[in-house]
C-alpha cells in the first residue's frame, strides 16, 4: 500500500500526505491492543480482531490470553490472506497508473477510478 500510495504523488514532500491513512489504522491498531487487554472478551475487541488491520494486533492479544477459539485463529488467518492479496493487486494498480501520470496530482476520486475502473 505504501509503494501504491506513494506513487501516485510527485515530490517527496508529499508521500508522508498520501501515507497517512495506513499509518493512522496501524497506530488504531496498537491503541486498541491497549484497551483490548483489559477487556479481551469484549463485543468489539471480538469484532475488530477479525478486521485484517487489526487482526495482527488484537488477535494476538486474545492468542495470548487465551480467549480465541482455534477456528476463530483459523478465520482470521484466512482472512489475511485474502486482505494481502486485495491490497497487493490495488498497490500494484496504484504503483502502474501513478508511474503513467507522472506530473499530475489526481484527486482521490480519480485515484479510485483508476484503481477499480477498466
């Protein structure tokens, strides 16, 4: 996400602007460990912890204290997967149409339409 992302911008200066959004999930994420571990068996530390950018942080949690079951280990492992391979295909659309439009700020929505559309 962060090669995509940052492709998509033109001067160096900008890339900490266009990567802000994954490192504000990661940092949600290590807050959420904290106030997860005094209350892991809590509706929505169970709920947040099957969300991939926060299945590394929340899940391992509840691994170590003891409170996931084994198919919910399994489950969130699958889910990872598929949120890899989801983030490497539009990184990689992200990184292809930012080297094409080198020179040009798109807007988000463009970038979106670049990254889904045809």
């Amino acid at each position: 996400l962060y090669a995509g992302l940052s492709a998509m911008v033109k001067r160096q200066d900008e890339v900490q602007n266009a990567t802000i959004l994954p490192r504000m999930l990661v940092t949600i994420g290590y807050l959420l460990f904290y106030l997860g571990a005094s209350s892991p068996n809590a509706p929505w530390t169970k709920v947040l912890s099957y969300l991939p950018f926060w299945t590394p942080t929340l899940m391992l949690l509840r691994i170590a204290l003891g409170t996931a079951a084994w198919w919910e280990i399994v489950v969130t492992i699958a889910l990872m997967l598929v949120a890899i391979l989801a983030c490497t295909w539009f990184a990689a659309r992200l990184y292809r149409y930012g080297v094409l439009m080198y020179g040009q700020k798109p807007g988000l929505g463009q970038v979106m339409k670049l990254a889904f559309g045809r």
